[in-house]
C-alpha cells in the first residue's frame, strides 16, 4: 500500500497496490523548509532516528492515525515532543498551562472559518467544530507563503488579516473589523509588516527614528494566547485580562513637568497591566514620537501629561487633585476621585466594542469632540459632558442651583461657565488642556484664542487673564 501526505513528499511503504490520499494541512507554495518547523539545522527534533527539520519529526509510518501523528491531533502534540510545552523564546507564548485559561483555547466558537475572501483569500479551508481551541485555527505547521514570501510564526495570514475573519461579527460576537474601516483608526491594515514578536523591550521597534517603525497591529496590544474575558466589573488602573500578557511600559514619577522614568515589563509579566501602561508604548517619551500626527497635530508625550505629581491630570494614573467637586456636577456615575481609563475616551463610536480601534470621530473617540478653539455652541452629546454634566457647565438657562455644582463665587465674578460656554460660545477647549497640564490647576491652558493668555492659581480659585475682556480674580463654590 502506498501512503501519501500531500504536499510533504513522504512515502511509506507496505506491500500493496492501494493509494490514500489524506487531506492538505496547508503545505502550499513548498515553503515547509523554509520555516521554523523545517529547518534542516534549527528545525523540529524530537527524535534523532530522522534527520532534524524532517516530515518524519511529526508524522511516524505504519500508525494508525489518519495523519500518520505520532500523537493524537490535539494540542497536545505540540506541547510534547520538547517542543512547545514551555515559555517560547519571546515569551509571547507563555506554555500550555497559560494558554489552557485562555478565552482562544476555551471558546466553543474558536474554530477557523475558512479564508474570507474580502480581506484575504488565502488559507486553508473551515475546521470542524471538533477543532475548536486547536493551535490549528491560527497555524499551520507546514508553513503558509503569499505574494510577500512566507508568512511569519507558521501563520496562515498576514497579522490583522488573520484576526479579523474571526473578529467579524462571526464566529467572535463583536465586531472588530468594521472599527478598522473608519475614518479615524489605529492603522492595524494600513501599515504593514513592521512588526515582530522580537520586539520585546527595544523602544526603537516603536518609535519614529532613527527608521519609521511606528504601527499598531492586533499583536501590539493582544496576546492571543493569554488574553480571556473579564469575569466583573473594571476598576481603573487594572487593564482588561483582554490585555494580559502584553509587553507594557510602567512609569516612576517625578516632579511635576518632568519625564518619569520608564521600565519595560514583557509579556511573561502575567501580573495584571495597567491599560494606559500598554498606551505608553507608543504615545511617550518612552519611544520617539512622530512630528505630527495623522490629525495634523503636535503629538503630546501623554506619560509627562499624566505625571501623577503635575498641578492637574484627568485622572488615569491616580485620582485628580480636585476631590471637593460636588458629585451632583457628574453624570453616568463619575465623581472626583473616581480613576478612568483611556479608553473610557479613545474607543469605538458606537460603544458596541471597547477599545480605540476605530470611530467616525477624530482622535478615535466614542463621542464628538474638537479640539478648536473658536467660538460654537457646545452639544449636550459632546464627549466632555460623558463625565461632567452639561447643564451645569455649558447651559447658561439651567437653574441656579445646577450651575451653582461648578461656580465662580459672586460677587467677584458672578458668572461662571454656564455663562462662558452656553451664552458667550466658548468652548471647554478654549481654557482647558484635554490630558493634563505641567504647570497649571484645573487643567487650565494659555495661548489660545479665544481663551487665556494668563492664569494664575489661588488658594481659593485663581486670577485669570483671558482674551476676551479684562483681568478678573474669582473663587470656587461647590454648592452642596
């Protein structure tokens, strides 16, 4: 009987006149020795009765095994052997153990659909129910080439590319590849074949010089093999578990205006990341920042921004040094020493799917907002009145009473910021840093028009130097 594996050119004989084909594992273009897997000097040795990197490593004549395995199909062929049953090189596998409490592993619904010819066409065909949580769904071990050569990591698919047949609405539930066709985007798609998985701690993989290696795919911020569904409720600073396992950027903060210092924590950290820590890769000093960004504005090192030590934060790494505001100025259960999360801003428009892969609105936020300072009328469903309650600061005909959760004391300066956003059109960007401010109180800001060209803090409130009429001293009141 002669016994054929396609495409691996491995012949076993037996006496016979009968042929059996077995199904293509996806063994195309011939890039088998090519890969990891294949390698005549680096390649799979579990046994040394076969040359290193041969078919026969895997595949054992004369079994029962319809594949002709040397194990049974699970994954557990692959984490025996001496070959995957630990910490991979770059520690962005982190063993079986690991992966086993992992949503990809432990999902009914993680079974490979078949290629998706709208994003790419390659890849092998559907696997059966049976297959769910297989290392199978995402590699191949034979190898996978297209038009660029061979695929990285034994992938059938090009980064996102892979990631987002699943993460269409079916089988994963939420919809991730609709976010990536908006205007206003992480360029997972766009630019492409930038990143490693040796990138590890080097900040130089992130940054903008010496080389232009900025980009942002899945694997940037998703550890495929670790990451798993959040059991409860998020409590800021601890990111979601669908970030464990990532490669992050913790901060030591010094005095307020200067850089923290930065350590970077690798993927085998499976201790709970701090979301804004895995933002520190590429939007701090940590890595060199582009001269512009894609808005066309200066981009900002948001870890000095967010330097728990500066005179005024929005609340990401701690709570924010105003804790005296009345709870009554907040809406959707936000109060002032409540912490947040950047994506509690930078995320889907529509809400549906959390995390800052795409929105119709720029800077990817869930909700409008312009960073312009010319006079407009504010909307009630403008992203700053997500937290702070728009009657009290935008909406100059509310009453007494809910203006007066944020006032300027009379009779000093009697009209407070009802007045100066709702009637007089200025709006919150004209007096206020978005992140955090290095040198001022309250997140106020100078140089813009309309706006302040000075401001200087007080015990009580502050002095005020604005544009638009003469200098004018005021205290706070937080009606009770």
């Amino acid at each position: 009987m002669k016994m054929y594996i396609r495409g691996l050119g491995v012949l076993a004989l037996a006496g016979a006149l009968v042929s059996v084909a077995v199904a293509p594992l996806g063994a195309t273009g011939g890039v088998y020795t090519q890969t990891k897997h294949g390698n005549a000097s680096t390649g799979v040795n579990r046994t040394p009765d076969w040359p290193v990197g041969s078919c026969e490593q895997c595949h054992v004549q004369h079994v029962g095994s319809g594949l002709l395995l040397f194990a049974p199909n699970t994954n557990a062929l692959c984490t025996t052997g001496g070959c995957h049953g630990s910490q991979g090189p770059n520690a962005i596998w982190q063993g079986q153990t690991a992966y086993a409490a992992s949503r990809h592993a432990g999902s009914s619904a993680m079974v490979w659909p078949g290629p998706d010819g709208t994003v790419d066409p390659g890849g092998p065909p559907a696997r059966i129910a049976g297959d769910a949580g297989k290392c199978v769904n995402c590699h191949t071990p034979h190898g996978y080439a297209d038009a660029s050569g061979l695929i990285p990591s034994l992938m059938f698919s090009r980064e996102e590319k892979l990631c987002i047949v699943c993460h269409d609405g079916s089988p994963a539930t939420k919809n991730i590849k609709v976010d990536f066709t908006k205007v206003y985007r992480h360029p997972a798609g766009t630019i492409i074949g930038k990143h490693s998985v040796a990138e590890n701690g080097s900040s130089v993989n992130y940054g903008f010089s010496p080389t232009n290696n900025r980009h942002s795919d899945c694997e940037d911020c998703h550890n495929s093999h670790v990451a798993k569904a959040d059991s409860g409720l998020l409590v800021p600073p601890a990111a979601s578990n669908r970030l464990l396992g990532m490669g992050r950027i913790s901060v030591t903060n010094g005095p307020a205006g200067t850089v923290p210092s930065y350590a970077y924590r690798g993927p085998a950290d499976l201790n709970p990341p701090r979301e804004y820590e895995i933002c520190f890769k590429c939007h701090s000093s940590w890595t060199t920042l582009p001269p512009s960004t894609p808005s066309g504005g200066q981009p900002k090192d948001k870890a000095l921004q967010f330097n728990t030590n500066n005179p005024s934060f929005h609340p990401i790494e701690a709570a924010g040094k105003n804790p005296n505001i009345n709870a009554n100025a907040f809406v959707n259960n936000w109060n002032a020493t409540k912490l947040m999360y950047c994506t509690d801003c930078h995320t889907n428009d529509t809400t549906s799917v959390r995390g800052p892969h795409g929105s119709v609105y720029n800077y990817i936020l869930k909700m409008d907002y312009r960073a312009v300072s010319g006079q407009r009328t504010m909307a009630s469903a403008e992203l700053c009145f997500d937290c702070h309650r728009y009657d009290t600061y935008a909406n100059n005909s509310a009453s007494s009473a809910v203006q007066g959760y944020s006032r300027f004391n009379p009779p000093t300066f009697a009209k407070g910021h009802g007045y100066h956003v709702g009637d007089r059109r200025y709006p919150c960007f004209s007096c206020h840093e978005t992140h955090g401010s290095t040198t001022l109180a309250a997140l106020m800001v100078v140089g813009r028009s309309p706006g302040l060209s000075a401001y200087t803090q007080t015990a009580n409130g502050g002095t005020c130097t604005p544009t638009c009429h003469g200098q004018k001293s005021y205290t706070i009141n937080y009606a009770r």
